[in-house]
C-alpha cells in the first residue's frame, strides 16, 4: 500500500497537538489515524482489529485528558496502535515488532505515555487504582483512567480491583470498551448482561438519535426513571457496576467522536469511581478486520488491499496443530476428556474439538485460575480434563496447579503451548519459566518434545496418567518428522541417546534438541534427547556423566531452576563433580523480535551451542558458522 495521504497527522507529534485540532477535525484525524494503522500492520503484522476499534477512545482520550500528567492504563495493550501514533512513534511504527523497534504492548520505558505496561489482561483496574491512591496522597491534581475490554473484564483480577476501587471511593474512570469480542467470541454471564444492556431500548434509542445519554438527572427522578425502567422488564444499564460502587455511564457509541469527547469531558472531573460503558467494533473501517475480527485480532505481513496473509502456510504443522489433532483423536477414543481453554480457542487449537465435541469443551473466559480449577473438579469426578493454556498464562494460575490439583494428585493433563521464546510479540508472551516453576512442584509429571511425533506421544502418556502432567511446547513448528496416527505412550521418566561422541555429552530437553544435533555433529559431542524434565532419566545422566569429561545442558527455560539444575541436581545428590554447563534462557527478559532472533541472541542455535561449549573447553571462543546441509533438514 502506498502510504496514506494524512494531512492532519502530519501536524501531529504529540498530543498537545492533537488537542489544539478543532472538534470538528477528530472524525477525519480518526480516519487517517486508520489508514496509517492498516498500512502499518500490513507491512509488520500485529494485533490489528483492537487497535482498529480504540481509533476514537484514543483520539478522545488524549483529547480530553492531559496526557502524560493524566494517567492512561490501556488493558491488554494490544490495541494502543493509534495511541502510540498520537504520542510520537508514528515513524517508529514502521519496526512495530521488530528486533530494535517498539513493541507490541505499552511499556514504561518506550514512552512517558505508556502509564502502565501491560500484555497480560486484566490488570488495569489495579494499577490504575494505585496510581489514583497515590495521587490522591500526594495531593496533586492528577487524573486517571483504565481502558479495559469486555474479554479482560471476564476475569478475577477485575472483579478483584472493582470490589477494592468501589469501596475506597478512589477518584478512578474505568472505560469498558465493549465490542462483545475477547479473540473469540466473547463468553460467560458477564457477556450474557453486556448483550442486554445493548439490546435495551434505552440503547437503540441512544444509537438511532446520536444523542448523548448522559443526562444529569436529579437522583430521586433518575431513581424514578430505573425503576420504570425496571417495570418494564428491561436491563438497566450498569446496575451491576453501581452496586459495585461505581457510578455508571452508557453506553455510548465508542465510534462517534463528538459524542465520545462530550461524554469524557462530562464525567472527567466527577469525584469518585466512574464507569463508562462504550461500545465499539473490533476491526472498525477495515472490511475484512470487520468481517472477520478473529482471524484479524492478531495477523502477520498481509496485502492490504485484498486482506490475504502475504506468507504462504508452512509446510509441516505447528505444534499446536499437533496438540489439536491429537485432542479430536483421544477424545474419540475415550468419552472422559474434556477440554478446557482460557478464551484461547484458535491460539490453543481448539477450534475443531469444539465444533466436534461441543457438550465436552469450555472456554471459560479469560479465567486462567478458574479453568485449573474447575478441572481439577472435573478430575475429582472421574473426568480427564485437558487443560490447553499457554506457558506465561499458566503463570496466573500457578497457586491452583499446586494447591488443587497437584496436591490432591488429580490426573489434570495441562497443554502448555508457547513455550520458550515466542518472537513477536515478546516477552509479556514469552514462556521462559515453567519448567522452573513446575518442576518443584510434587506429583506433577513434566515433559518436552524434541519434535511433532514425540508431542503426540507425551500427550497421550499425560493423559493415561494417574496424577497432574504437563507437556510444553514451543510456538511455531518442529523439525517436521511424520507423525503417527497411533495414541501409545512413551515410557515415563525415559530418555534415549541420539548420538555417540567423546568427551562431551549434550543433554537436550524439548526443541533444541535439533541444534543440539547439529552442534554435537560439529563437537562430535554424545547427544541425548532427554524427553522428561521429571521424573529425570537419573540412570542416563548418571551413565553420561560417567563417561564424559563436559555435561551440557539445553533448554528453552530460564537456566535459573530449570532442566539444566535438575541435571545439576541429580550430579549434587550422587556425589559426582563432573563439570556442567548449562544452556537456556538469561537471567533477563528476551525483547521481542523473530523467534530465529531470539534463539541466536540467546546462544540456543546450533551455532551458539557449539560456541558456548568451545568457550567452556577453552578452544576458540570465536564462532565459526556450522555449514549446513543445505536438503533434508
Ligand atoms: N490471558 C491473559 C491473562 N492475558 C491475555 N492477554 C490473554 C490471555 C490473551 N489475549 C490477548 S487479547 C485477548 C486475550 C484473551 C482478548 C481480549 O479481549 P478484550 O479486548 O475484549 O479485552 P479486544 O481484543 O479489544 O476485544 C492477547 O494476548 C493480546
Ligand atoms: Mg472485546
């Protein structure tokens, strides 16, 4: 696309000159504000429908707020495109995600206007009440809002920071930006009360008029209007949030601005917790985003004009591809599994056991806590509940994956997808840490495949298990070895050697064990493929440390407590002084970039694994490319 013609946005570099724009001039800021986004994220691909819906709360926010003394905390902060437009990184949107460039999501160090960094939902309510609680301690004049979508309100922590924000009568505004969208469809009673709010005649009134519904009435008259309301059996909107303690206003249309800045500018300087309810659409002014918001929430490269993705479809599956199949499969062989996911139906790849076994699947909103929860439930009830989360969502639920399943040993399987390094969208995404975090957790069975077959094959091990399991996988694809259409398991806690070599012995957990190969190849180093982060293969690394001068550990977690300190563990506890070296994740947060990128910036490719072990045998630390075969790998 050929870049937009935006004469209003040319004479933005920050919202101070956003806020000498007339009134009238917002609608057509907003419509340039779009066109850049889509050329944008067509070029770099991103979280697209999202920020296409917050085009105007973003443009009236700044507008009416005096930002960056007034606090914006953007929920999720996968839809703040057009914010960070506003506030001087309309040209470094052009590397939106890329290595060096900004980032997805709001960060405190990118820009004085990133109140809050967020990736995680769910969280804005919270801060945003801290800051208000300072604020209000520190006597100054500040105010402060939480953006927070419909689908980030399904969960505990919101309802968590309403319950605290309604009863300390914090001068707080929470915008519900409700587009009845999470990346799915939106789910749960929450949404059910939304649906109706919307369908109230009170609303379409308010939609077919453009008016401004924020009248000022007198208490006892407004009390008289709800109870009417009431009478005639309609859903007042907000009754839920005024019970809560927050005065409500709404819904307004979230895409027509003068109502939009009207609205603000009305309920800005009211005391006390405020929300208003607005209503946008995901993917708003760009058809096929309109069309199709879930396929849109989140895109790669694509051609604008058209909508189609510009990278063709890769040749073997995803992982969670083989997480999908194999859930349809087992779930057609035994009645028990049900499946579970935190509103990460297509991420996850649930999307086809829903359709085919719909009375046996639960999205449960994003709830991560609920949904291990509510399978250990199920479990306790004889069912065999496959809960498919991602690696840094697991990290919400951490205290009910100890305290009600692992404790009680319930045979919970957990599908821990996007583990390891997750390329762009960085690491508010990344799953660096739970092969820390769960391998200290008692009773819990923990495994990594090194390729496609072999996740099958961990699943279905998982799943015949009597007690909790996990089995993490890296986003993207493996090394595309076949994958049979069998359900056997793999032995428990045994690992297998795939290569003999001297003097050095490379113990590989999960992906890398195809770099570990190729380096091993080039060390002619002993390369196993360790399978079980627990129980251990105490008998294989016994064996190998034995018979070699250096161990190697490698991992896609933090080195800090995982697999690699199993292994040194394991050394400590027999009395073996055999030198370690133990490859994986650093001890700081990987930026975002591509996954390629990331994996060489942290030394787990073939060529930084045979590096860093050169370095170890005080050979040259220099690196010299490994040559690759070019076919077959
Ligand atoms: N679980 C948690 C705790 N955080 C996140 N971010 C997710 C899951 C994944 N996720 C998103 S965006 C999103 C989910 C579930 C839907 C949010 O819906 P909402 O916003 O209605 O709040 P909308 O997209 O504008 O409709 C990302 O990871 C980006
Ligand atoms: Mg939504």
């Amino acid at each position: 696309m050929t870049q937009p013609d935006t004469p209003l946005l040319d004479r933005i570099r920050s919202p101070e000159d956003l806020r000498r724009l007339r009134p009238g001039e917002l609608p057509a800021l907003a419509e340039e504000l779009r066109r850049e986004i889509v050329a944008r994220v067509a070029e770099t691909g991103g979280h697209l429908a999202a920020s296409l819906g917050a085009v105007e709360l973003a443009v009236a926010l700044h507008y009416v707020f005096d930002t960056p003394h007034d606090r914006i905390v953007w929920d999720v902060g996968h839809q703040t495109y057009a914010h960070k437009i506003l506030t001087g990184r309309r040209e470094a949107m052009r590397a939106l995600r890329r290595r060096g460039g900004i980032a997805g999501f709001p960060r405190r160090d990118e820009s004085p206007y990133d109140a809050f960094g967020t990736g995680h939902s769910s969280t804005s309510i919270s801060a945003a009440l801290g800051m208000a609680v300072a604020a209000a301690r520190g006597g100054g004049r500040r105010r402060v809002v939480a953006v927070i979508g419909d689908g980030a309100m399904t969960a505990g922590m919101a309802f968590e920071a309403l319950n605290h924000g309604g009863d300390l009568d914090a001068d707080l505004l929470v915008v519900l930006n409700d587009n009845e969208m999470s990346i799915s469809p939106n789910v749960g009673a929450l949404s059910n009360y939304f649906a109706r709010v919307l369908s109230s005649r009170l609303y379409t009134t308010v939609r077919e008029g453009g008016k401004r519904v924020l009248d000022h009435l007198p208490p006892v008259r407004e009390l008289a209007r709800r109870a009417e309301e009431h009478m005639k059996g309609m859903v007042v909107p907000g009754t839920l949030f005024e019970e809560l303690g927050f005065q409500y206003f709404g819904p307004f249309d979230g895409h027509d601005l003068p109502s939009l800045v009207r609205a603000l500018r009305n309920v800005r300087d009211l005391p006390g917790p405020r929300l208003l309810h607005v209503i946008t659409r995901k993917g708003k002014g760009y058809a096929p985003a309109e069309a199709d918001p879930c396929t849109y929430h989140g895109v790669g490269p694509f051609d604008p004009a058209s909508g189609r993705p510009r990278a063709s479809g890769a040749a073997s599956p995803t992982y969670t591809q083989v997480f999908s199949d194999w859930v349809c499969d087992m779930a057609e062989r035994d009645p028990r599994l049900v499946a579970i996911t935190p509103a990460m139906r297509e991420g996850s790849g649930l999307v086809a056991f829903s359709e085919r076994f719909p009375d046996r699947y639960h999205d449960v909103g994003i709830a991560e806590q609920h949904a291990v929860t509510f399978a250990a439930g199920l479990a306790c009830e004889g069912l065999r509940p496959v809960v498919a989360i991602y690696s840094t969502f697991l990290q919400r639920a951490y205290d009910q994956l100890v305290h009600d399943v692992a404790l009680q040993n319930l045979p919970v399987l957990l599908a821990i997808d996007r583990a390891g390094l997750v390329g762009p969208d960085g690491p508010t995404h990344g799953g660096a840490f739970d092969l820390s975090y769960l391998r200290c957790v008692p009773n819990l069975t923990i495994m990594a495949p090194a390729d496609e077959a072999e996740c099958r094959r961990m699943l279905t091990t998982g799943f015949l298990l009597d007690g909790p399991a996990a089995v993490r996988y890296p986003r993207g694809t493996g090394p595309g070895v076949p994958v049979p259409q069998d359900l056997e398991p793999l032995p428990v806690g045994r690992g297998e050697l795939r290569r003999e070599g001297r003097d050095v012995a490379i113990l590989a957990f999960g992906a890398p064990l195809a770099a570990a190969l190729e380096a091993g190849a080039a060390l002619d180093a002993t390369v196993a493929n360790m399978r079980f982060v627990k129980p251990l293969d105490e008998d294989l690394v016994l064996a190998l440390a034995r018979g070699h001068g250096l161990l190697v550990t490698v991992e896609e977690n933090a080195v800090a407590g995982g697999a690699g300190s199993a292994v040194a563990e394991c050394l400590a506890r027999h009395g073996l002084a055999v030198p370690l070296l133990q490859l994986g994740l650093p001890d700081r947060f990987v930026a975002h970039a591509t996954r390629a990128e990331q994996l060489a910036e942290c030394g787990l490719d073939a060529d930084g694994i045979r590096a860093a072990v050169e370095a170890r045998l005080g050979r040259s630390a220099e690196v010299r490319p490994i040559a690759r075969r070019s076919a077959g790998r």
